[in-house]
C-alpha cells in the first residue's frame, strides 16, 4: 500500500460507482488454474458518505496483516505481495474514470470531475502523461485472477482495519468548502432594514406607575422592618444595676470571703450520690478558671465497714446528722458515698432580690453527671422546699446527645414552686434549649438570668436567646392551689408581691452532681446501673463503674469549668440607690 491511500480519495467524494469483474480462483493440488471464459462477472456498487471515517495504514494494528495466500506454482502458503493490490486498485480507479455504457451501449456524456471527486488523481494518471488511450483501453479489460484477489484482500484489510481501529485514532475528513449560495444564507437584518417605529411613539405617562409602585412597595417594607427592629430592639428593657461581685478567677485561691463550700453527705434531698468536700481535689482554680471536678470515693471506705462522721470533724456545713453522717455496712450492701464532688455557694457574700446574673461556664461530660447553675432562697421566709422558690438558669445530663432523656446538647431551665413537695408546679414554668451542631460540653456559654418584679428569664449567650420566659402573675392561680386539701390555710404567698415566692433575696449555687433516686434519671433508660427504688442504689452504681467511669475520660473533661460570674442587683433592693448604672 504505498502512495496515496485510496480511501482517503474516496472519502471526499458524494458517490462513486465501480464495476468491478471479480475473479473466483479454484485451488487443485497445489495448481492454481482459470479460464476467462469461466470467470464470473460481478459488479460492485460502493457509495461512500462524504464524512466517511478512514483510517491511514500507520493508524492500522499491527495484527490486521492480511492472510497468507498459496503460490500458485509452488501450492506453499506465502505472504501476498501488494503489487497486486495496487494494480487492482489503479484498474479500479481507471474503471471509474471511463464512461460506462448503459443498457443500450449509449456512453453518457460525463465527464470524471463530475462523477469523481478526485479528477488530480485522473490526470496524473491519464492526460498528464498522455496516456489517455491506453487507460480507455485498458479500463475495458477484465481484471487478472492476481488483480481480483489483490483487490479483494484490500478490501477486506480497509474494512476490519477500520472496524477495529480505536475510536481516538479515527479521523473524520474535513468538509467541503462551502460555496456560498447554494445552502447558507446570512440573517442578519441590514441597518436601513431595523425597525424603529417604536421609538417615536408617545408613551402614556400612566406607564411610569408600573415600575414607581414596585419600587415604592419595597421601600415602605424596608421602612416597616426597621421600625420593626427597633421596636424589638426598644422592648427589651435596660434597667439600671449595681455591681455586686464580678470575678474572673485570677487569683490561684478561691474567694472565702463570697463562696461557701458546702461539705454534705445527704444527697440534698434528691439521694445524689456524691459527697461534697471542702478539698482541693474537688474544687480548684486552674489556668484562671475555676474546676468543679467529680472524682472517685476511697476504695477502702466501701469495701470495709466504715463510717464518714462530718460532725465530729467539725466540717459539715449542714445540721442534720443524715446530711452529715453515712456508713459502709458490707452485711446489708449500704456503703457511704461512691464519689466526691465539689458545690459552691455565694450565700457568704452575694444574694440578690431582683437584678441580673451572668457566668460564663462549660459543661461536664460523662455518663450520670448532673452539672447545674441556680438560684436558691437565702431564708426560706415562705416555708421548706419548694414553698419559697428555686431558680434553674441551667441544669444538664453529662450523657452525650443519643441519652433519651436529653443529653449534654440540651440544657434547661426551670422555676420550682409550689405549697409542698407533691404540688411542685416546676411542669408549668420549664423550658429546654438545644445546642446548634455541637453540645455545651464542647465549649463555653454565656448563662443569663435577668429577673425584675414585673417578670423573670433565663438566656443562653445574648439576652436576645431566651430560653425560658415567666411574666409574673399569681403562682397560687396559676398552679390552682385554692380548691386542694393542703396542710397550709390559704395563700401562703398572700403577704408577698405578684412576683412571690421570687421576691426575696437568692444565693448563686454552682455544682456538678452524680447520679441520684429523684427521677432525674430514668430507671431503665441508657442502662442506668441502679434503681431509684433500691436500698443499695449507691452500691449498684459502684459495682458499674467499669462502665460509666471510662465515659469521664474525655477530651472535653468531667469538670465544669467557669471562667467569671458577675451578679447585678437591680436597683432600689438591697441598698442599690443613686450608684446605680444602667445595664445593656
């Protein structure tokens, strides 16, 4: 296949017709014998599109060889030679430059450029060389047994060459020039042709309303928005303070002079499982914040029978010898406290009747930890717990988010009244907030509580959160106290302000608890290791703590860390008069 490739020619033509005698040879014995009388003549027609794909002979795999052939004096299989090919293909292409006669011998008058899209390649081999004749001459001629097969074995080679060759090595030729005339035509309007009737008419001036209302309507809801806003903005109201204590835990020891450090063995009344010492290891001052950290009992208290005796070491910061006394009986199961805590009260040096708190803290983590921020009376002028009020700014489980209940993702805040233990009205005056994509455990919070005569809320961060919101009305209607058989006569808020039981003086309590038998945690639920129920419940705790004390080594820490705490007393309460400032 040297020299021009065919198929390339072919290519660029619309359609090409060939007649072409095709030579079947007979193989005997190793001869190879035919007879022109019995050749047969067969006619071939090839149409070929003019964006045919080809592919050129270096493009070809390297296994599209045609296949060996026998000699024809010899009988051997050799390989073919290509001159026949080319000879094959040159009676071809001179076939298709000679007119051909119809069915009644009449040679149309046409000419090869007309019906061959290559007549160069007609020239070069006719006319340019004088040799017209004898390509008429020879056109007309039967091809030879070596031209047919040649011509056949091309053929098939084109034809799997380009079958098989891969898609990014196939070309597509190019197109025709385009003539202009015959198919395209431009579109494009001339400018004398462009109408512009309409830029002389006269527009109705009522026109212009449909884009001054649009415009207008927009501009009264920017107008309406921002009045919005500072209305909102102008509802909160800025009340004027007096600074009552601000620390930021500076200094290496803890004020003695404000926080008392309660030291108990009772489990303040909800049977919490920690005791709460007066030691270091329990509450310290780190890195200028301040640690509440839970820590394991002394194994040796629970497993011999021992007794913890806070009144003969003088140290109990309550009065009662069940909040003072406990022991480890390892005949009945009772032990004493299976863990130390740390709780802090501002009692000593600062109780507020109205005003504002803020501290700035993160949450522990670990399972059946019970972190808490509140309030609670200094003097409980209306009755025992919870006749004279509690305030929750926040309370939280150190399970993580999956915990049922709510985990450490969720706080709460809660306001807990009510004549006595069993009409706790806390369900009507109690709500949750939920962290955004993380847990309270995984970094500080602001949390706020402001609290005047006319109402009292909680917020997380800006006082523009709000987590729960109480306008103060009577809490004796509210919680329907009045047809109830109670051991009280009467409203024993009657003698207080609309605000009561919430308006008398409150301390800040800061702790982190463990555990307890109050329902604070689910029987049943995230298996909770001990009953509320049980007698032994701190012993079943204790005998799980391969289980729930694993879930306090955490990045994050089971100790709750408080970077300042800053309480305001509102003005005109406890002697809060003309040094008063307001407050944003």
């Amino acid at each position: 296949m040297e020299g021009t490739d065919p198929s390339t020619e072919r290519a660029s033509s619309e359609h090409v017709g060939v007649a072409v005698p095709y030579p079947t040879p007979t193989l005997e014995q190793g001869s190879v014998t035919h007879s022109e009388s019995n050749i047969p003549r067969r006619f071939a027609s090839f149409s070929y599109p003019q964006r045919e794909k080809v592919v050129s002979r270096e493009d070809a795999p390297k296994d599209t060889e045609p296949e060996r052939e026998p000699d024809v004096e010899t009988g051997r299989f050799v390989k073919p030679s290509y001159t026949g090919i080319r000879s094959g293909i040159s009676r071809l292409w001179r076939r298709a430059a000679t007119p051909q006669p119809d069915k009644d011998n009449h040679i149309a008058e046409t000419t090869p450029s007309s019906s061959f899209s290559s007549p160069e390649k007609i020239g070069k081999a006719g006319s340019e060389n004088g040799q017209a004749a004898e390509i008429n001459e020879k056109a007309a001629e039967p091809l030879s047994q070596e031209d047919g097969l040649g011509l056949s074995r091309f053929m098939s080679l084109t034809k799997q060459t380009t079958a098989d060759a891969p898609l990014y090595k196939i070309r597509t030729a190019e197109k025709a020039p385009v003539q202009p005339g015959v198919y395209f035509r431009s579109r494009r309007v001339k400018a004398g042709e462009v109408d512009t009737s309409w830029l002389d008419h006269i527009k109705d001036p009522r026109q212009k309303w449909q884009s001054i209302l649009p415009l207008l309507g927009l501009f009264l809801g920017l107008c309406i928005s921002g009045v919005n806003i500072y209305m909102g903005y102008r509802s909160v109201p800025v009340h004027n303070y007096c600074l009552l204590y601000d620390d930021d835990f500076s200094e290496p020891k803890l004020n003695k002079d404000v926080w008392l450090q309660e030291v108990q063995v009772g489990g303040f009344g909800n049977g919490q499982f920690e005791e709460t010492t007066g030691d270091e290891e329990n509450v310290f001052i780190k890195d200028h914040m301040l640690h509440i950290m839970p820590t394991l009992q002394d194994e040796r208290l629970i497993t011999q029978n021992t007794t913890i005796n806070l009144l003969e070491r003088g140290t109990c910061t309550a009065t009662g010898w069940f909040d003072c006394v406990a022991t480890t009986n390892t005949t009945n199961g009772t032990i004493v406290n299976p863990v130390k805590s740390g709780r802090l009260n501002s009692r000593k040096g600062a109780n507020i009747r109205f005003g504002r708190v803020e501290v700035v803290a993160k949450m522990p983590q670990g399972d059946w930890l019970w972190p808490a921020i509140w309030m609670f009376p200094t003097n409980s002028d209306y009755g025992t717990w919870p006749a004279s009020g509690e305030i929750d700014i926040v309370e939280t489980r150190g399970n993580n988010w999956t915990y049922p209940q709510s985990g450490n993702d969720i706080i709460s805040s809660t306001l807990h009244w009510g004549p006595d233990t069993a009409h706790d009205g806390w369900w009507r005056t109690y709500h949750k907030e939920k962290a955004l994509h993380s847990t309270f455990s995984d970094r500080f919070h602001t949390f706020g509580l402001e609290w005047t005569e006319k109402y009292i809320y909680t917020y997380l961060d800006s006082r523009l959160l709000q987590v729960l919101y109480h306008k103060f009305t009577s809490f004796w209607e509210i919680g329907g106290f009045t047809g109830l058989s109670l051991a009280t006569v009467g409203n024993i808020w009657g003698n207080g302000t609309v605000a009561a039981p919430f308006d008398r003086d409150f301390s800040l309590i800061l702790d982190v608890a463990v555990g307890g038998t109050n329902n604070w945690f689910q029987d049943g639920v995230a298996g909770k290791p001990w009953e509320d129920s049980s007698q032994i419940a701190k012993k079943q705790f204790w005998d799980a703590r391969d289980q729930w004390y694993p879930t306090w080594e955490n990045h994050n820490g089971h100790a709750m860390k408080i970077k300042s705490v800053k309480m305001w007393q509102l003005q005109g309460y406890n002697g809060c008069g003309d040094n008063a400032r307001p407050i944003g």
